[in-house]
C-alpha cells in the first residue's frame, strides 16, 4: 500500500448496535479462535492458540513499513473501552501527518525510537499522548521501532475530572 492517501481508520469508537466497533472485532475474533475469557483467568501472549487469534487481529491498510495488531484484550468500562494495539516500524517508516476524530491515544515506544513531529526522538520507555483532533506525524529511528499504544476517546482522566472538583 502506498502512503499516498493513507487515512487512519477512527472507526473502532463507532457503535454498531449498540456497541463499539473495535469490542465486536475481539469479541469475533475470540470466539473464531474459539476462546473464552472470563475476566477471571490470566491470559498470556504465549498462552496456546494465540498465533491464530493474532492473525485474526492484524490490522490492514497500514502504511508502508508498519504492521499492527489490536491485542484482545479490551480495557476500561462500557461507555467507553481502552483498546491497545501493538505495532510495528521498520528503519524509516514515515506515518503521514493525520489526526484522529473521536479517539485519543497513549503511545509508549517498547523498543527502538521515533522522531515526533521532526522534533524529539522517543526511545525506549518513552510515551506520548495525543489529544483527539490534534494533527501530528513520526519516523521511526534507523532500527525500527516496536510500539504500543492505547486507543480512547474520553480523553484524560484528570482533565475531565478537574471542573467536577472545582465546583464541590
């Protein structure tokens, strides 16, 4: 696929019946992969069965150089789930400057380095957030780069909470 063009898809926050996209997606993909999770259990990323549900998982229409899985694992509350994804960079791999409508994100580099912005080369243990509607771009570092990254369109906590506890 071609960079040219590339647009992210923003469409794991929308409903469909109900419910949110990027929820019926795992939700699917578990029960192809023929699992069950109860909320109770510790599941691993070496837990047998897992290759598949990775397949299932993979995410296309990337950019050039990146792959991505959205992991099955579904955080935070109904009204609004955390969705990580795992992705990965080769040497130079460009995002092209995009914003997300609905969703803001947390993106935590696991191993190797990114330029933000042509700005600050992120390295490993490094993070950033990024605000719903906020535009930006990165490079990954000359070794690639591993990345996780949290999905979630309430925004920050804090921030939201702050007018609440300014009017008690």
């Amino acid at each position: 696929m071609s960079n040219k063009g590339w647009k992210p898809d923003d469409s794991f926050h929308d409903l469909v019946d109900g419910e949110f996209k990027g929820v019926i997606r795992v939700r699917e993909a578990l029960e192809e992969a023929g699992f069950e999770f109860k909320g109770k259990d510790v599941v691993t990323s070496r837990d047998e069965g897992m290759q598949k549900l990775r397949d299932l998982l993979k995410r296309e229409h990337m950019p050039d150089g990146f792959q991505q899985w959205q992991l099955p694992i579904i955080l935070g509350s109904k009204d609004r789930p955390v969705m990580p994804f795992i992705t990965v960079g080769e040497p130079k791999a460009v995002v092209p400057k995009h914003v997300h409508r609905n969703d803001c994100l947390l993106r935590i580099v696991l191993s190797g380095s990114l330029v933000h912005d042509s700005r600050v080369e992120m390295t490993t243990g490094d993070w950033i957030y990024m605000p719903a509607g906020v535009p930006y771009t990165f490079t990954v570092g000359d070794y690639g780069c591993v990345m996780m990254h949290l999905y979630n369109g309430s925004g920050l906590y804090w921030h939201q909470d702050a007018h609440t506890r300014a009017s008690m």
